[in-house]
C-alpha cells in the first residue's frame, strides 16, 4: 500500500447519550469526547504526555531486528525433550479399524508411540462449549473426520527419526462417505459424521427481537440476498509449537503437566485443556514465550496439541517437543469459518431499513471446537450494523464438515457477518435506485444517539458515524471517482467503487457463547460473562517501574504502549518503566478472559495498567507528603518527581519516595500499606451475561470502519487492481498513531488476501486442495501496493479509562465487503451479482461466461445481444 497523507478529521465530536433507544448504564466513567485536533506523528516528547505520541523505535523492536527474538522453536525450556512427529489420516472420513505399531516402536531412537487407544483410554474429550453429542478428542479415536486429524504420534530422539518412524505405522482404515459442502451437510440425506448426533447439525438457535413480521407486513420493499463467505487462514510465520512434560509431582498430590506453546488466547481454553488431561488447572502450567510468531486467532487452536504432546510424554518418560510443518498447518491446524447467509430486509419507500432477517450457517468442520461457536456469536450484539434498525430475527447454524475444525481468525464473525449485511445494503441502494452512499446515510444510527442499544442487545458506546463516512468519501473524492467510471465505462473497461461502513466490536464479552444455550437449560449461577483483563505493576527501591502483562501479543506493540500509559501515569520518563512481556499460568496474573484476541488489548489492557498505576501512585504520594508535609491530595507526580500542585518546585524524586516505602515504611501514616506493587482487575460492568430474553451486550466497545475502494478490471486478463483505498477508523482516543497506522495497513493486507485471493478450498471428495503455497495464495507485496488514504476520527469511549477502543480487526472485516462491493460494481452493467469471496480472474472468469451462455441461449430466442453496448468482449 502507498499510503497519502492523511487528511486532519478535524475536531472530534462529542458523544452524547439519548433518551429514546439508550439504555443501560450511563457513561458514568471514562474521559470526556476529544475536542481538539487528531494527534500529530512525529518525535515522541522527552517527558510526557505520551498517550497519543507517535513513540518510535517500539520496546518490541530492537530483538527482533537483531535476531534476539524468543521463539519456541528457537528455545529449549524443559532440557532433555525429544521429538515428535504427527501420524495424519489421509482420507476424509474414514473408520480406524487398527493401528500396527510395531514396527515404529522398533525403530532406531524411538522412545514411545500413542494412537487412538492411548487417546481414548487416557485423555478425555474437551468440554464443548454447547451440549451436543458430538465428542472432541486431542486425535482420532474410532474414526478420522478429516484429512489431517492426528491418529498417533512417534517420539523420538529426534525430529528425522520421529518421521522415519511415523511412516513405519500401520492404520487400518475403511474409508466412509464424506461432505465438506455446507449445504449438502444440512441435508437428511448427508453423510453423519457423528454417530451420536440425529443430523450435522451441531446448534441451531432462532432469536427474535422487536416486531419483525409486523415490519416486513407493511414494508414497501422486501430485498433478500444469499452469500457465501470462504474459510482462510492468517498463515503466521512460525507455525504451532508445543513443549510438554507430564511427570507425577514432586509434591505427592498427582500428576502435573507443564507445557510452552505459542498460544495466545483465550485463556478459557486452559481448562478445557486441564479438562481433557483430567487435572484441576492448578497442576497444568502453561508458559507463553515473549515471541509467538503471528497468528491473529489461527493460534487459539493449538491446545489439542498440547495435550497430545503432554500424553506422549507420559508413555515417553521425558519431555516432549514438536513443531509444525507448513504441510500440516495448512491440514489440520485451523482456519476461519465459512458461512453460507441469507439477509432479508424489509425497507420503506425511503430506503430506511425498518426490519432484518438472517440466518446463518457456519460450516464449523469435523468438530465443534471451542472456543466455537464463537464466529456465529462474537457480533450478535452488533448484528445491525451501524444502522438503525429496529428489528431483527436470527437464525444461527453451526454444521460440521469433513474439513479441518475452524477457530479465530482476525476479525471473525465479523467478516462473515459484513460481506452479507453490505452486500444487502449495495442491493437495496440499487432497487431503489439510490447512491450507495446515500442509503448508507439514510439508514446510519445519528451521532446524538449514544450510547445507542441495539435490539440484540448491543450498547453502542459512542460514534459519529455519518462523520467518518463523509471524511471517507472526501478523501476518496468520491464524485471524481464516480465521473472516472463514466469516462472508463465509454472506452469499454471495468470499474467499480465500492463502501462499507461497519461497527467494530472490540473487548469481547465472552458471555455470549451462552446464547448458544437456551434460556430455559442455562443453568442459573453458571453463567458465563465478562471482558476483564489483569495487570501487575511494582516500583522498586531505586523507583524503576517494572509493568508485567499477561496479555500474549503477537507482535502488535503492546510492551511499547504499556509503557506509555505508565509512565503518564507516574509521571516518569519512559526509560524508567520496564515492561514485562510473558506468560506463565502459575506466575502471571490471569483469568479466563486474558489472551491477545477480539481486540482487547487497548480497551481493557490500558484500563487496568491505568488502575495498578495509580494505585501505586496514591502511595508514593502518601510517601511524599510525609517527606514535604503536606496533603497527599495536594500532589502531583509529574516529571520524575513528586511535587505540589501549587508549587511546583516543592518537589521529591520519585525514586526517594519510592525509597521511604521500602527503606522507611515506619514513617508511612498509619493504615498506609508499606508495598509498592499493585495488581488490578479491569472489570466493566456493562459486560453482563446473556439476558432471559437472549439479548447480549457482546462487545465492551464498538469503534467504527467506513471505506472507499476503487477497482479496475482489466478486460482481457480480467486481473482485479486497486485504484485506491479511502479508509477512516473512529478507535476512540489513540494511544499511539503510529501502531494504530501499522494496525490499519496489516488488517487491510490480511483483508486483501482473503478477498482477493485466499480460500482453503476442498475437492468433492474431502481432499483438500489448497496443501502449499502454490495452490494458497497470500498477498504480497505487489498485491498491496495500491494508493491508500488512512484517516480517522474520535470518539472516546465514555466505558474506559483512556477512551480507547480496538482497532486491529476493523479493516479485515470492512475491506472482503468494499473490494466486492467495487467489483460487483464495476461487473454491474453486465448484470452480474456478486455473491461470494474471493473473487479473482477465474472467478470472474467463470461468472461472465456464464453470463455470455445464458445470454446466447436468449439471443437464440428472441435475438438479444450478449453484452452490452460499448463494451469490448471480455475474452
């Protein structure tokens, strides 16, 4: 991408809250909105205010460009491990009638060999996030459902002779029919994937909020649309790796496992993970190295490897380590769901959409996985849109395929979830014969309107969204683009402007797996709930400030901005805050929220590093009031010092406050605690469980996306190229807009990838096809060199404590819908729809010599021509 200076948004508007479809707590907490200019890149200021400085170099840097980075594969934290290499089922859908492992056992260097009766004898299935017989093993256990499922694993010296050895094992499979087709596995007549079940289906829930049918009875305009949204992946640079040890405790009280992994969350997975191995979470102890090597959600799905690995410890006696080939990654690792959606919408003469329909099929694979069914759930709170319509019904499905099991992916549920409802939107705009913009416009929730309640249940922290559409359009200069069409259209070419302008949902409320239940079989009391996030913050005796998060990054910064927030807080240069980056279950805090997803990092980390920050802080005022005798209220912390408000100069060192603490805690008054060290919780109240009614605040935030993409056609290759890209984000208040910038250009890469090019594709018999980087194709840099103008706007959230919302996931769920909103546009005078991603030449390819036949066959009919006017043959 070659991003354009970005133009100022100008002053940032204030939200307010408003009586009519506002409900819920009102913004009691938080900062004001911004009323002054979007910060400014540049130098980062000697002393602070760091928060929304450009801070450069990051903390994170230097490692990494000197090769110092920790990476588990790079690493050897339980000395003494062998190696393991993965035994895969080849075929789709198969029963494992034996497995001979003699032979492997005999091999040169090996030390153990598990298969399924070690796997079912020994571990159990994971705890599913919904009740459904469908049991989820660690590997195959009477049959494989997939190609890729692990049905053993080899241990040995080392990796070569683990992989010599797997070849050695003999399974005996009886190969049974197979479906990776969503709408054929709905079908009575499917293949049963599991025996137990009465269908494939694995959850089916109907939810109805508001008037519907009322509103579709007396609409002037029922518009539907189906689409089909494609299943890829964020192909992170290092693929899985596990290091596992299962011994029996020194302590006498059972058996431990301890365990690395380049995970990142959700932590909710560790008792799964604890669940399966049969341990209480206390005798599992999973450590996260600093460096995880990407993922953006692909890695959420590794913890059946930690227990496989964990298990071949065991038999092993020793430590055991594997790490994952691109091969296998591309099998059997994870990916994001792909959904097939029908959107009906029922629209006034005006355009205003006054009622929705949905209904949703997530094709989920061989299993439910947890943390799925997220992917269906993660945007019920926001399944509007940032529209304001006020009533919906959802049906939402999850079936299960002989493809791999599905999982997180940068912007999930959300992708899937946008490319129907803006498809829709572009639908209706063209029935009624309306700019696109216009009816975007028309249907946008107003800016006096916050916090906003959805009928699902969201609550709409704050925005401006006709603001950030406008600027997008400006930027773009939409009209010029509009009249270049024209001028592109006369000489025979393809092109197309597309926009979409979605909500954002950031700090997941995780509670709303729950609606996956019904309300009448949710067990009062065990709900689930909540977007809390822990941080630990100590000064020592020399008033270094040592920061340790838990939160798992993959790669995004979140060492640099901890720091900021911080050293704001304390008032400190940032060379006296020392951020920790690790994780270790027995060591660092946590809960079952904690991990790097959903975007959580800026609305509810920096919340908590505010809290423990100035808790410490109302201490080393304490200590300072003793030392100048005067009012703890009466002091500031402010450039590395303690000092007076009225009198600046009045002041002491930070590190000599910090000093009596630790030297002097007798002179402290009394009830003052003698510890500097806090560690808070961020806990927002407005994260709460699913309701009775089903409704679900599912989100904390929800920032806001509005983009403006240009395309051409080329019409002899039928090559796709982006002309240019307007894109505005609102992230609230931004902490550092140089990360936010960095943020932005990778969501819109990986966005681009999965429009334009990614899909993990099987064939019909459940091969898949997609097994290298030949056949899956990710962006390079030649496909994201395209002009890009980046903007934003603010609007902080009155729910944190810095205004701050996520912003990492916005552009991969608003870019897929924009870039086919351009091309639909651009195929437009054809009489071509656009119904699914991604879409390339072949597709495109494919769409109009369908075209060219349906219309020859009318041409035969009646004389009709092929194309229209003016325009050149395609081929």
């Amino acid at each position: 991408m070659t991003a354009a200076p970005a133009t100022s948004a100008g002053p940032a508007p204030a939200t307010s809250a408003s009586s009519a479809p506002a409900t819920g707590p009102a913004p009691a907490t938080g900062p004001a909105p911004a009323t002054g200019p979007a910060p400014a890149t540049g130098p980062a200021p000697a002393t602070g205010p760091f928060v929304g400085a450009a801070v450069t170099p990051r903390v994170e840097d230097a490692a990494l460009l000197f090769g110092r980075g920790r990476f588990l594969d790079d690493l050897d934290p339980l000395p003494g491990a062998l190696s393991a290499a993965v035994v895969r089922s080849p075929h789709p859908h198969a029963r494992i009638r034996g497995v001979d492992t003699a032979a492997a056992l005999g091999a040169p260097g090996v030390a153990a060999v598990i298969g399924p009766d070690e796997v079912a004898a020994e571990l159990r299935p994971f705890p599913l996030s919904v009740k459904t017989p469908m049991p989820y093993h660690a590997g195959a256990t009477s049959r494989a459902r997939f190609v890729g499922e692990p049905v053993a694993v080899v241990v040995a010296t080392d990796r070569y002779l683990a992989e010599d050895a797997a070849e050695l094992v003999q399974v005996d499979y009886e190969p049974l029919p197979s479906v990776t087709d969503t709408a054929q596995a709905l079908r009575d007549s499917a293949p049963l994937l599991h025996e137990g079940a009465a269908s494939n289906v694995a959850t089916d829930r109907t939810f109805t909020f508001g008037p519907v049918d009322e509103a579709f009875s007396r609409a002037d305009h029922v518009i539907s649309g189906e689409y089909s949204f494609p299943r890829y992946s964020s192909m992170p640079m290092e693929c899985y790796s596990v290091v596992a040890s299962w011994t029996d405790g020194a302590d006498g009280l059972g058996p431990v496992v301890e365990a690395w992994a380049n995970f990142h969350g959700p932590f909710s997975m560790v008792p799964v993970l604890a669940g399966a191995l049969g341990l209480p979470v206390s005798r599992l102890r999973l450590h996260v190295p600093a460096d995880i090597g990407g993922s953006f959600g692909i890695k959420a799905g590794i913890y059946p490897y930690v227990a496989l690995m964990a298990l071949a410890s065991k038999h092993a006696g020793r430590p055991v380590r594997w790490t994952e080939d691109r091969i296998e990654h591309l099998l059997a690792s994870s990916a994001g769901a792909d959904r097939m959606m029908r959107f009906d919408a029922a629209v006034a003469a005006d355009g205003t959409v006054t009622a929705l329909r949905a209904d949703l099929v997530d094709n989920v694979g061989a299993y439910l996985r947890p943390p799925e069914p997220s992917t269906l759930y993660r945007c019920f709170g926001n399944i509007t849109g940032a529209y304001r319509i006020p009533a919906v019904q959802i049906r939402a499905r999850a079936v299960v395929t002989n493809k791999m099991p599905t999982g997180l992916n940068r912007g999930f549920g959300g992708q899937q979830l946008y490319f129907g409802l803006e498809r829709l939107m572009d639908k209706i705009a063209a029935g009624l014969g309306v700019d696109p913009a216009e009816l975007r416009r028309r249907n946008l929730i107003g800016a006096g309107e916050f916090p906003y309640r959805t009928p699902s249940g969201g609550l709409y922290d704050s925005g401006n969204y006709e603001l950030a559409l406008d600027l997008a359009l400006k930027n773009a200069d939409y009209e010029a683009l509009r009249a270049r069409q024209r001028d592109v259209r006369e000489r025979g070419e393809y092109y197309g402007v597309g926009i979409a302008a979605v909500v954002d949902p950031s700090a997941t409320n995780i509670g709303y797996v729950g609606l996956a239940t019904p309300a009448g079989i949710r067990v009062r009391g065990l709900g689930k709930s909540g977007s809390t996030e822990h941080v630990r913050v100590s000064v020592d005796l020399n008033g270094i400030v040592t920061v340790l998060l838990g939160t798992v990054p993959q790669g995004q910064g979140h060492a640099t901005v901890a720091r900021q927030v911080v050293a704001d807080r304390l008032g400190l240069p940032l060379d006296q805050v020392r951020p920790v980056v690790e994780m270790d279950t027995a060591t660092t805090p946590w809960t079952v929220t904690s991990g790097s997803y959903s975007s959580r990092f800026a609305p509810l980390l920096t919340s908590a590093l505010a809290d423990a920050a100035d808790a410490v802080g109302a201490t080393l005022r304490q200590a300072a009031g003793v030392m100048l005798g005067v009012r703890p209220d009466e002091l500031e912390l402010a450039g590395g010092s303690v000092r007076c408000r009225a009198e600046p100069d009045r002041a002491v060192p930070f590190r000599r406050a910090a000093g009596l603490v630790h030297w002097d805690p007798g002179a402290l008054p009394e009830g003052v605690p003698a510890t500097l060290y806090a560690e808070a919780a961020f806990t927002p109240p407005q994260a709460k469980a699913p309701s009775e009614d089903d409704q679900i605040n599912s989100s904390l935030c929800y920032g806001f996306v509005a983009d403006v993409v240009a395309c051409r056609i080329d019409p002899c290759t039928l090559r796709i190229s982006i002309e240019k890209l307007s894109t505005v984000h609102d992230a609230g208040t931004i902490l550092n807009p140089v990360l936010l910038d960095g943020q932005v250009h990778g969501a819109i890469a990986h966005a681009v990838g999965g429009a334009l090019l990614e899909e993990m594709r099987y064939a019909d018999t459940g091969q898949p096809v997609a097994g290298t980087f030949m056949d899956y194709l990710c962006p390079t840099s030649a496909e994201v060199s395209f002009p890009l103008i980046s903007d934003h706007v603010e609007t902080p959230s009155p729910y944190t404590r810095l205004g701050a919302k996520g912003c990492g996931e916005g552009s991969s769920m608003s870019v897929p819908v924009a870039l086919a909103n351009a091309v639909a546009d651009a195929l437009a005078p054809l009489g071509i729809e656009l119904n699914a991603l991604p879409v390339h030449g072949n597709v495109l390819h494919h769409l109009l010599t369908e075209m060219s036949d349906q219309a020859s066959r009318k041409g035969e009919q009646g004389g009709e021509k092929s194309h229209q006017e003016g325009v050149e043959p395609w081929h």
